[in-house]
C-alpha cells in the first residue's frame, strides 16, 4: 500500500506570527464558528505562550507510526505536527522519542487525534502536547504503508491541510486556513483592547448586559408579563 509524502509547507511571515500570538485566542470564538478542535483533544503539556504555526500533517494507519517516524524528521522549526490517527485511540503514536526529535527540529507543537504515552517525559522535553489523553499501549514500525504526510487530514472534525495556520492555548486549538484569519484578526485585536476597559466598568460596579447591549436585547425581544 502507498504512502504519500508531499514536502513540509512554508512557515508564516513573522509580522503575521507576531500579531496572532499577541491575540487572546478565547477573542477569536467572538468572530468564528468553524475550526475549533473538538473540546476532548485537551492540552497535556501546556505551552510557555501561544502556540501558532503551520501544519504538517501526518496520518497514521492501524497501529503504525511508520509515517510518523518520517515526519518527525521533516518537520521545520515553527511548525505544528498535526495527526490523525484514523479513529485508533487505544494506541499511543507519540511518545519521548518522536517528542524528542520534535523539539530538537524546532516543532512549535503537536496535536493528536487520539492518545499520547510517556507523558512525564512528554511534559520535561516542553514540546506543547495537545491530546484526548494518554495510553501504555503504543504504535508500531509495522510498515505496512497507506496513511500519508502533508495529505488533508481529519482532527477533532475538523479537516486540516498541510500550511493551515495553528493555533493553540491552555484553553484548546483552532485551525484555520490563512485567509479565513486575516479576515477577522483587526476585530479580534480590537476587542482584546477594549476588554480591559470593560472589566474596569464591571468592577466599578457597571452592570454587564448594560454595557454589552443584552439588556437592550432583551427589552426589545421581550413583553411585559401578562401580555399577549
């Protein structure tokens, strides 16, 4: 069975990187719908700061990480391994020593679809680990071929090609395609700069659904009690 292997995509200019991991990543839930990573991939080793990058993309076959072996040579500094495991979440792909040659290639992170192992190993090497949680049994070179590297691939349901930007927090992972985010990154921005104003008001004693606007919402979408 083949395994296709298509070459790593290019890394995010770094004006862009720089104003994406400036963000508040939860501001983004404001403005999107579409690319949040199923809540049950968790962050199992927490990043220093936000993690943002392009994905490599790995899918995996069965109970084989033969691709995964590959891949972990591949990938170049900045980007985000993303691996869909076609559903298996018994067998642990990542452990200490893909993790190992993840951080010595300058990975930005990891996502997995599915389960993790060595997990104190995986929390001293730092490479941020996002996971649906962590398992004793694990992959093997059965090299048995299928899966592929930097192929479209499924994560948490979302799809996710090879060059979609990352990114990812203690709170979960979003993927989207580039465009997609520069399209609502000057909102996101503004809103985080007029958060502070807002919780100020709040803690002056400002009511919330006042200052948002619920209140007047709720005025004009409801009728007074008794009304037909």
């Amino acid at each position: 069975m083949e395994l296709v292997v298509r070459d790593a995509p290019a890394a995010l200019p770094r004006a862009e990187q720089a104003a994406l991991a400036a963000l508040s990543l939860p501001t983004l839930g404001h403005f999107l719908e579409d690319g949040f990573v199923d809540p049950g991939i968790r962050c199992l080793v927490p990043p220093p700061a936000n993690v943002v990058g392009v994905a490599l993309t790995v899918r995996t076959t069965a109970s084989d990480s033969t691709a995964l072996h590959h891949a972990a040579g591949m990938i170049l500094p900045g980007q985000v391994m993303v691996i869909d495991t076609g559903g298996d979440r018994r067998h642990a792909p990542l452990g200490e020593v893909v993790a190992t040659q993840l951080r010595v290639r300058g990975a930005a992170g990891v996502v997995v679809d599915g389960a993790v192992t060595d997990i104190e190993q995986l929390r001293r090497i730092g490479v941020p680990v996002y996971a649906r949680g962590t398992s004793l049994l694990t992959t093997k070179l059965h090299g048995t071929g299928g899966g592929g590297i930097g192929v479209g691939v499924a994560c948490g349901g979302v799809s996710v090609v090879a060059g979609d930007i990352v990114l990812a927090d203690a709170n979960g992972v979003l993927v989207s395609d580039r465009e997609r985010l520069r399209s609502v990154l000057r909102e996101a921005a503004d809103d985080d700069a007029a958060e502070p104003e807002l919780l100020r008001a709040i803690e002056a004693g400002g009511l919330l659904g006042e200052l948002s606007g619920a209140t007047a919402l709720v005025r004009r979408l409801s009728r007074p009690a008794g009304a037909e």
